[in-house]
C-alpha cells in the first residue's frame, strides 16, 4: 500500500457523518439519446467534460484529498467509455486562473474559462464502510449530492440532491455484508459503485457484467 493510499484511507475513515432518511430524487431535463441498447441523459460527442473535485462535510472541494480522488475515479472511467469527447478530472485543473483560485468563480464562468461544454459537480454527503455500532461486519454506503451543469446553455442537464450506494449492492433490496475485512478496501468499492452509477449519465445503464463487478 503506498503512503497516497495509507493518507486517503486516514482521510475516509474521518468521514462518518449520521446518514440521513431521506428518499431519491433524481431530475432529468433534456432528451436521452439512444445509442444501441442504452439511454444516456448527458451525450458528450466530442465535447469537453470537466470533472471538479466533490465537496466532503466541512471541507471545500478544494480541500479534500477524498473529493478529488472521487472526482479522478469518475473522469477516468468517463474518459474510458467515451474516447471522443474531452475529460479534464481534479488533477488537471490549473492552481488559479487570472490570478484568482477556482472557488472565487461561479460554476458558469468557471466552466467556460475552462473551456467546459458541462460541468460535473457534487458533494460527498456520506461515506463509511460499515454500520454505526457496528463491530466486525463491513458494509459500504456512500451517499452524495450531484449535478451535471450545460455550460454552453446556462442549464442543469441533470442533477439528484441525494443518491445512495452500496457495497455489496444490496440482492432483492437485502443489504449483505462485505467478505473484505479491510476498511479501506470497503471505502475505495463503494465510491467505484457510485462512480459507476455517474458514469451511466453518460453512457447508459450497464449490466453488472459490463459493470466488471468482481462477485
């Protein structure tokens, strides 16, 4: 395990704010387009999509090592399902622009001083790798915050004020336990889930075998 590593699980297992009970709502606007089997809400072409890094409880998405390493995962795995289109991830934003930091624009002028076509935005709302009180037994839940902003339209093109995921995915809505005993293993496979889960805005829903999930 490298030193990056050993400080990011550090980073996650600070992250352990009370889950809130609160339903899924997602907001599509925009038409799907159809390519082959799959609908995706956002179709990049050959556009540029920028990824920011997601916001965590009480750490600007400027300033958190787990953000940004969310916010790589999901350009990576965007950036692999769509070669034409252009992916800028956390790591290849600039320090400032015109002398000012990233958190003093407004997502709209940010975007385009990037020369974005969207915009992905979140925030991490909560991530642990198992139940409070629990002792031994491992289960993932990350629940976030997301939206995909049309920069050159000055519009949403999706958004969901809260999503939920699971590691293991849950069989017939039956939460299950992880076999890893690992925490930071736990950490690092739900975050994937939900990586997954942003990447079908853009491609479509997947099965689990074209997910690569390892049962």
């Amino acid at each position: 395990m490298t030193r990056q590593n050993r400080r990011a699980g550090a980073r996650l297992r600070r992250l352990a704010p009370p889950a809130l009970l609160l339903g899924l709502a997602l907001v599509v606007t925009g038409c799907p387009f159809d390519s082959g089997h799959t609908k995706a809400i956002v179709d990049l072409k050959n556009g540029t999509l920028v990824v920011l890094p997601f916001s965590t409880p009480n750490k600007s998405r400027y300033d958190t090592e787990v953000g940004a390493t969310f916010g790589r995962e999901v350009a990576e795995l965007v950036h692999k399902e769509c070669p034409e289109a252009k992916v800028v991830g956390p790591e290849g934003l600039p320090m400032s622009i015109d002398g000012q930091t990233l958190d003093k624009f407004a997502y709209q002028d940010l975007g385009l001083r990037l020369g974005a076509d969207y915009l992905l935005v979140g925030e991490i709302l909560d991530l642990r790798a198992k139940e409070p009180k629990s002792f031994k037994v491992l289960k993932g839940t990350m629940e976030l915050a997301a939206r995909v902003i049309n920069v050159r339209t000055e519009s949403i093109a999706w958004e969901t004020p809260r999503a939920v995921y699971h590691y293991p995915p849950p069989i017939a809505e039956e939460p299950i336990p992880a076999r890893e005993k690992d925490e930071e293993v736990v950490y690092q496979k739900v975050m994937h889930q939900a990586a997954l889960a942003l990447l079908e805005i853009f491609t479509g829903p997947k099965t689990r075998d074209e997910q690569g999930f390892v049962k």
